[in-house]
C-alpha cells in the first residue's frame, strides 16, 4: 500500500495495508465559493493548473491533451466512465506518474520537470485522501493521523498529539483515537484519512472516490464533511468521483471526461442541460 502521499518516498511500517471543449459559464453553484475563488485567482492565480496533458499505457490513450484549472478555495469535481483517466490525473498531478507530454503547475510550481527532493517538497502542501482511505493496519487512529508529522515536522509529541486530537474532533473522531482501522467502519475511515490528508495544512486537496462503497446515508455525511472543511479551511480540490449527487453537493464546477479530454466544464446545473448528446446519456445514466 502505497505511504500517504504528502510524505516523500518512505517505506511504511511493514505491515501497513484539446479536443472541442464545451465550456459553460464560470457561475457556481455556491455563489460565497466562486466569488472568493474568482478573487483568489485574480490575485494569485490558480492554484493547479494542467496544460496539454497526455498519458498512454502502450497502444491505450487514456489522456490526451486535458486542461483544468482550479483556485483557491474552489473545489472541481471530476466525472467520466470508468478508465477515462480520472485517477490517472490524481496519479499525475501528485508525481506518482509521469505525463507523456503538456505541464502541471501547483501553485507556480511545475512539477513535470522537478527532481525527486522538489517534488517531495511540492508534495508536503498536498493533502491526499485515497479511494480506500489506504490507513496503516499496524497503527492506531492517532498514530495514523501523526504519522506525516513524525516525518516532516519538528512537532514536539505533545504538539503533534494536540494538533491530531483537534483535526479528528473536527471529522467527528475525537472518541477513537485509541482504535485501530480493522475496528472502525469505512466511513469513519474516510474521516481518519481526511484527517490525516489535513494534518500538514495543504493549500491542494485531492480526494479519490470520497464516497465510493459507502450507503447513502454515510455518502451523506462525508459530503457535509467536506463542505465543511472547504469552508473553513479554503483549500484547492480536485474530487475524481462517480457519484453524481455527492458532484452536485460539493463541486463549484464538475468536468466531465470522454475519451481522455473534458467535453464538458460548468456547474452541475449547467451540464444537466446540456444538449450534447454523451453529457446528456450521461446525466441520464446516472440520474
């Protein structure tokens, strides 16, 4: 399993488990949200952007030439059907993976071109919840969410103890530091993982199928929790996802994949009116 990805290279305690773009408006969905995105964009630029992405594995073109664009405080959510290279991008953006061609910058930052010792700086200001949440089995709760401190800070353990009770509080997980991840469900997982994406104070949130295996009711809920976190902490996130709902809850703008370009960038309002025809089969299949 691979080490959370705000940390360099480490080895984990062992066993630890463009084509035509159909732009619409740059209006949000949360009006509060975009206003203060816009704002941040116009004075400090966008906090990620991608330019001519590609990506093939052999003879499968999975991206091929994306754009995208995300401020400050905005949170962009990422749809398209399986292996359209949603995680790909994640993968990509994060150096886990290199681009055939085109530039990703976080930040100012252009990391395509960064030796292994800039990228793990680059990556220290980047917060990554995995699809499975991806917590060390060996470690408690507490343990699992200190863990980047332990690596890249000069906390002391009472700091880092203070620091990881306030951040689970926040997630609702104040009562379980003690636990491990084998006794705790899915969904409270997802909420130590997000914790332990935040431990660093990134400005680039990137989460990977956030409500993927969960019931409505826990979608639900880990929905509310990033919109709260968003809030109040005004971070840059990309949210790769299938779940349509959770998209239209949490997402300034949606970008819709296909064929490994977007077809489609707007709010989720925007796109469910949309009149081309694979955004249409796809709100529809989805609805």
């Amino acid at each position: 399993m691979m080490p959370p990805v705000q940390a360099p290279a480490v080895k984990p305690p062992e066993s630890a488990s463009g084509k035509n773009l159909a732009s619409a408006s740059s209006a949000s969905a949360k009006p509060s949200n975009a206003q203060r995105a816009s704002a941040d964009q116009a004075n400090f630029g966008p906090a990620m952007v991608v330019q001519g992405l590609h990506k093939s594995y052999g003879e499968q073109k999975v991206l091929n030439g994306l754009n995208l664009k995300v401020g400050s405080g905005q949170t962009v959510a990422v749809l398209g059907r399986s292996g359209t290279g949603k995680s790909v991008l994640l993968r990509l953006i994060v150096g886990l993976q290199k681009p055939d061609a085109g530039t990703i910058q976080i930040q100012g930052q252009e990391i395509t071109s960064a030796n292994l010792e800039e990228l793990n700086e680059i990556r220290k200001n980047m917060g990554f919840l995995f699809q499975h949440a991806a917590l060390y089995d060996s470690l408690t709760v507490e343990e699992n969410v200190a863990f980047p401190l332990r690596r890249h800070t000069e906390m002391t353990a009472a700091q880092r103890s203070e620091r990881v009770q306030e951040l689970l509080a926040s997630v609702g997980m104040e009562a379980d530091l003690q636990k491990m991840p084998s006794d705790i469900s899915g969904g409270m997982q997802k909420r130590v993982g997000l914790a332990r994406a935040l431990v660093l104070e990134p400005g680039i949130l990137l989460l990977d199928e956030p409500t993927a295996g969960l019931d409505p009711i826990t979608s639900g809920e880990i929905d509310e929790l990033i919109l709260k976190l968003q809030e109040e902490r005004e971070v840059a996130s990309i949210v790769v996802t299938h779940d349509l709902h959770s998209a239209k809850v949490i997402a300034d703008r949606i970008v819709l994949l296909h064929e490994g370009n977007a077809v489609i960038e707007g709010t989720y309002e925007e796109l469910e009116k949309s009149t081309d025809e694979f955004v249409a089969e796809f709100f529809k299949r989805d609805s």
